[in-house]
C-alpha cells in the first residue's frame, strides 16, 4: 500500500508547497491544479560571531589541551631558568658642594643647578673608569658569575660535541682560552648590561640598580658604584687643587722676586735721598709744613709710645712664648691660624677615638695638626716681627720728625721735589706687596685644606640583598602562556572550520549546495553494522529507519501524478554509503509498492554484498548482454518482496554497456513490470555511468556524507548531472551526528527526542 494513502488529502497538499523539513525539491510535473510552488527555501544565515563560537565549541577541548600545554611547557621553561636578583643603591648628588676654608673660591670650579649636571653625573656613573673601579674593587673578573673562564657552554653546543663530533669539528669553532684583555672586555660588557642608572626625576637623587643571580653580589655592586663614583670625584678635585696649588706657588716665585725689588728700589732712593716719611713733602708753605711736622711729631710720639708699650709686652711675654700678648692675640692672622688647628685637633681627637696612631688617617690628621701649629707659631712671630718693627720704626719717625723740624726750608723744598718719585716707589712696592700676600694666603690655605676635599655626592640609601628575584616572573609567564594557548587554540580551531569545506548540517545542504534536503540518516552502530543493509526490517523504529522513510516520502511527493518511478541514487566518491541507502530505501519502498533494486555500479558491486544475497550467475551486465535471462538475474530478498537485480559478470566497458540500446530497451520493459525502479549507481567523480543512467530515470537522489564530503566535490558532481538534463530530486545527508550538529552547528533538525513510542515504534 502507498504510504501516502495514509496521509490525509490537506496534509499531503501542504507538504506539496510547503518547504518542510522533507525538503521536497524544486517541484514535479504540472497537476490538475497547475504548477506546484517550491517545496524548500534557503534557512536563514547565521551570523559570524555564532559561527565562531560552535567552531570553538567543536575543538574545545583540543582548544584546552592546547592552553594546558604551552602553560606547562611555560612552566617546566621557567623552573629551569635561574633567578635574577636586583638591588639598588640612591646616592644624593648636590650641586654645590661645601668647602672647608671660605676663602677657596673657584679653584674647583662649581656647577649649576640645572638638569643637564645630574644627568652628566648619571653618565659618569656609568663611565669606564668607575666600572674599572667596581670589577677590582669587588674582583667580579673571578667571579663565576661575570668570568667567562667559568661560563657553562650553551647545551646545544655540548650536544652537538657530544652526539655530533663531525658536524662539531666542522662547524663549531674551537673554544680557546681567553687571554686578559678578552677576560676584561667581557666582564665589562657582562657588567655595563646589568648596570643601570637612572636621576629620578625632580630631585637630586639618582638610583643605581644592579642584577644578578646572586643577590648579595647585586647588593655589593650597586654600593660599590656610589662608592667609586665618590672617590673618584674627590681624588679629581685633589688633582685640580693640587694643580692649583703648584701654579700658585711657581706664580708666588715671581710676584716675591719683583716685590723684593720694589722694595730695594725704594728703600734705596730713600737712603739716598736720606727720605723717611713722604707725606710732609706734599705740603704747601713753611708755616704749614712746621705745622704738619710738630703734629706729626706729637702723633710720632703717641705711636711710639703705643708700640713702645707692646714692645715691652712683646719683651715680657718671650717666657711665655707670646700666647698671652694682646698684641698677639688680636692678630686676625692668630686668630685664623688657632681657629683652624683646634678644628684639626678636634679631627685628630675623633680619628684617635676610632683608630690607632698607626692608622693611616691617625697619621695625617696629627700631622695636619702639627703642620698648623707650626703655621701658628709662624704667625705668632709674624706678629712679634711686625711688633719690634713698629717699635723701632715709631722710634727713628719721632726721631727723624725731631732732626727735620731742626732742618731748613732749603730741606723741605727738596724733599718736596723728591716726593714724586717716592710715591711711585711706594705705590710700586705696596702694589706688589699685596699681590704677594693674597697669593700666599690662597697657596696656604689650599695646601692645608689639600687633604680635605668634600665630594658632590653621597650615598643616601645603600643597598641590600634581595629577597625576591625580579626575573622571570613565573606566574606572570605561565599565564600569559596560558592566555596564549588559548588564543591559538582558538584562532586554529576558526582556522580549521574555515578550511572545512564540507557539508556539515542540513541547512549546509540548501545553502552551499542549493539543492532541496530530503533526509539526514545517523551514524550505524559497530553493533549494527554488519545488519546495516536490513536496517528497516530488522530495526523499524531506529533513527536511520525513519531518515529512510522520510527520505521516501520526500521522492514521492516529488511526483505524485507519474504512475512509474525510475530513481537513480548517486554519490561523489566511494564510501559515503550510497549503496546501504539504496537497498534500505528500496525495502521500505517494496512494503507498499512493487519495487525493483538495480545494481548498476558494474566496477564495484556492493549490493550482494550489504544484503547478503548469494552470487548468481546472471545479473545485469548478462541480461543486457544477452547473456542471461531475468528470471535467473532475478532475486528476492527474504522478509521482503523486494526484487533485486544485481550487477553480475564485471564487462570490460561497463560505460558503453549502460549507454546501448539494449540497457534502454531493458529499463523501459521494467518500467512496466514495476511500480518503482531503484537504481544504484557509480560515483559521479569517478566515472561518468551515472551520468548516462541519470538520463533515463524519473529523477537522481545525491547522497552526501555529513563532515565529509567537501562542498566543492559535491557541488562540481551536482552541477555535472544537471548540465546532462538529470532532475536531481534531492540530497540524502548521510552519517550525520544528530547531536554533534545541534551542538557545535546548532542544527535541530535531529530527531534525537522525537517520541517514537506514540506510533508504536522501538527507539531500539
């Protein structure tokens, strides 16, 4: 019985024009009621970001292992690396350093407070000569860190030596030992690349950072660099002030040779002139020079009796060596030279108090406090010198003012004429004095303060071991590892859904291949499998038995007014189950109608095999040879009235035996005998037998295999059976994962929860 007569006369009118879930092809033949309308339509297209998702979703666990993978390998990479330490040391510079003695100026010239001095000093920091200081200081050329005569070789270059002795003999260089200027070059490239120094910004400060694997070592040579740029700056103000000091004293050889002379020059024209004081000679007239000379007698008088009484001082304190003399005491020259041997003896008192008088510094400071002392007692006698002079001076004054008040005029008038030549000697003479004296003043002062130079810089902040290592960042590593893998992961698995070209889904069918679906049949169980050409008897109510009655329904409402059907049933290669397709449609199709299964895949016959039958000595290749006989071609199939016409004999060109007139002749005396001719065909990509069989039916069914078969094969197959004039009824999607498509391509189409029990079938 046809299983249409079951179907109410509305339901079958609807599935006529309706685009169902049969998907019933573009239409058949005309009827009563005109053309039918098409029977499918395209679904709509799902957007991009789902796409992405269900490919993600598809390889999500390919996407997972990826991700766990490179985190691991991150990991095991990172156990193995060797912890780096950083320490890091915050020395002040000051922009104008202090100076011991006021009176020093620009004998080491300053800098200004601008950005470009700290930045310079950073720069020094980092120069060749303060490394060179660091490295022997702390021997980091012995190192193990730093030497390279106790570097390990890179494991690949033991490897290749090890398993790879020709390839190392020819490729490798051999490893010589480094002599000392190589040994110092590395160590200072090892330490200027793990060396940084850097001003912080608004400040004065600067900030030395060192690395290394040992943070004790870090520690030390970020210190040691502050420490280095310090001493190096105070040993290169001593060189500048000791320069300073060697130009001043070759400068005060010729100042003391033409202040000698001045002074031998005017003392001279005064004896021969017999000249002691030049300031009466100015004088203009008698009256006023007799005047000026008896008070300059009575003020001779006072200065004589002034430094007659600090003379007696003078005298009374030699017991005491002059430490109590007014005279002496005020003396701002005393006064400076005590000043500054009680701040050396005070230095000495704090040296002595952390040193022995062996120690180097015990040493110099008591000898700074011995050399002022000296320089002291020097300046006491200054003071006592200048003392009996004054005395003896204002003595032979009061004296020589008694001689000249007794003198004539003829005296005065010539000493007026003598003034002028005196006050040039005078001026000459005080002129050079005090070049000399301020020359002497500066060379003591920058020879007792040589020693005593203060650096522009100090350290603030000293560094310390470290306990955390800066490198590498293990948990930081192995996530960004973590997030990488999974950005691969699912970058590929995009990548490799776009590269699938192949029809996954049902609406894949109608959208890629723009050709109506008739039925999606499920993956056969192992168990099943060897049953799978009986699938319809044996296991009615199975998924794939119901794909095949969908799949039967569909071709028959494809032409309900043609009385006789001629179906072929095709595929683009082997193996994507055409044949199993084609003998469980043909059985459900025998249950009501009178149906015949041609096997006409004369190269590869399957049929016989999938059913079971046994090896006749006639089939189709024999009957249409003339060979054989129908009635011994044909076979039942038991539980079944379905006839099965097998290939038989394989003929040396199977494509002309289909393409006589002899395999025509036969198909239309079968047409009628039969109500429905099933006739299953080669590959259309292989040979071209489907082609010329396709000619001569009702219509072609186009098996595809779900995620298999790429969209460009089928479709290249589709588009050559339409240009020979083929109907193509529709496309079967084979071994299709229900669960797997409404999962990863959100195809619900599956009858995965399609209640079968209400008809009376076993979901089995």
């Amino acid at each position: 019985m046809n299983q249409m007569s079951s179907l109410p006369s509305h339901v079958v009118a609807e599935l006529r024009g309706a685009p169902g879930a049969g998907g019933f092809g573009p239409g058949g033949p005309a009827g009563p009621a005109g053309p039918t309308l098409p029977l499918w339509q395209a679904p709509p297209e799902t957007p991009e970001i789902v796409e992405m998702w269900r490919a993600v979703m598809q390889r999500k666990w390919s996407v997972l292992a990826l991700s766990l993978l490179t985190s691991g390998i991150a990991a095991f990479v990172v156990t193995q690396m060797r912890p780096v330490y950083q320490s890091s040391a915050t020395v002040l510079l000051e922009a104008a350093p202090a100076k011991v003695v006021s009176q020093i100026e620009d004998v080491y010239s300053g800098v200004a407070n601008v950005r470009e001095h700290f930045q310079t000093q950073a720069e020094v920091m980092r120069s060749r000569d303060v490394a060179q200081r660091v490295i022997e200081r702390l021997k980091l050329n012995e190192h193990p860190e730093l030497d390279p005569r106790q570097q390990t070789p890179p494991a690949w270059r033991n490897w290749i030596q090890t398993y790879l002795p020709a390839l190392a003999d020819a490729v490798l260089e051999p490893q010589r030992p480094p002599d000392a200027a190589a040994i110092q070059q590395s160590v200072m490239r090892a330490y200027a690349s793990r060396l940084s120094v850097e001003p912080i910004r608004l400040s004065q400060l600067v900030r030395v950072r060192f690395e290394a694997h040992d943070p004790a070592l870090a520690a030390a040579v970020a210190n040691a660099v502050g420490e280095a740029y310090i001493q190096q700056d105070r040993e290169n103000r001593m060189a500048v002030t000791s320069g300073a000091g060697t130009w001043i004293r070759d400068r005060m050889a010729e100042l003391k040779k033409k202040l000698d002379t001045s002074e031998r020059a005017l003392q001279a024209y005064r004896d021969k002139e017999g000249l002691l004081d030049s300031k009466s000679t100015v004088l203009g007239g008698t009256g006023r020079q007799m005047d000026e000379l008896t008070n300059r007698l009575v003020e001779a008088g006072v200065r004589r009796s002034m430094a007659e009484e600090a003379y007696k001082q003078i005298k009374a304190g030699e017991s005491t060596q002059f430490e109590s003399v007014p005279a002496v005491v005020r003396a701002p020259s005393v006064q400076n030279a005590k000043a500054i041997e009680n701040e050396l003896g005070k230095k000495l008192a704090e040296v002595s108090q952390r040193y022995g008088p062996d120690h180097p510094r015990h040493v110099a400071a008591a000898s700074e406090l011995a050399s002022a002392r000296s320089n002291t007692q020097r300046e006491i006698r200054t003071i006592v010198e200048s003392v009996i002079k004054e005395y003896q001076a204002a003595v032979a004054t009061e004296k020589s003012i008694e001689a000249q008040l007794q003198q004539s005029k003829g005296t005065i008038q010539t000493l007026n004429r003598k003034e002028i030549q005196l006050s040039a000697l005078e001026r000459e003479a005080a002129t050079n004095r005090q070049l000399y004296e301020t020359f002497l003043t500066r060379y003591g002062e920058t020879t007792a303060t040589r020693d005593a130079q203060t650096a522009n810089a100090r350290v603030v902040d000293r560094a310390v071991p470290a306990i955390n290592p800066v490198r590498p960042k293990k948990q930081q590593i192995v996530g960004v590892a973590l997030a990488g893998g999974l950005l691969a992961g699912v970058l590929g698995a995009i990548f490799l859904s776009r590269l699938n070209n192949t029809v996954k889904t049902t609406g894949d069918v109608e959208s890629k291949l723009k050709q109506p679906f008739l039925a999606a049949l499920p993956v056969i169980g192992l168990l099943q499998r060897k049953h799978a050409g009986r699938m319809v008897l044996e296991h009615p109510g199975e998924l794939f038995a119901e794909g095949v009655r969908t799949a039967s329904t569909g071709v028959m409402l494809s032409a309900l007014d043609s009385a006789h059907k001629v179906v072929a049933v095709t595929s683009s290669v082997q193996g994507e189950g055409k044949s199993t397709f084609a003998v469980n449609w043909a059985l459900s199709v025998a249950k009501s109608k009178r149906t015949l299964l041609i096997e006409a895949d004369l190269r590869r016959p399957t049929v016989v095999k999938v059913l079971g039958l046994k090896g006749l000595d006639a089939g189709l290749s024999d009957v249409v040879a003339g060979e054989g006989t129908m009635n011994a071609a044909l076979q039942t199939i038991d539980g079944s009235p379905l006839e099965v016409l097998a290939a038989g004999k394989a003929p040396p060109d199977p494509l002309d035996l289909l393409a006589s007139r002899r395999f025509a002749d036969l198909l239309a005396d079968l047409r009628l005998k039969y109500e429905v001719i099933i006739i299953d065909c080669p590959p259309v990509q292989l040979v071209s037998d489907a082609l010329v069989i396709g000619r001569q039916t009702n219509g072609l069914i186009y098996l595809v295999k779900a995620d298999d078969t790429p969209v460009a094969m089928a479709k290249t197959g589709l588009k050559r059976i339409v240009e020979t004039g083929t109907k193509v009824i529709g496309v079967v999607l084979n071994q299709h994962d229900y669960k797997k498509a409404e999962r990863y391509y959100g195809d619900s189409y599956g009858y995965g929860k399609y209640p079968y029990k209400k008809y009376g079938y076993s979901k089995g």
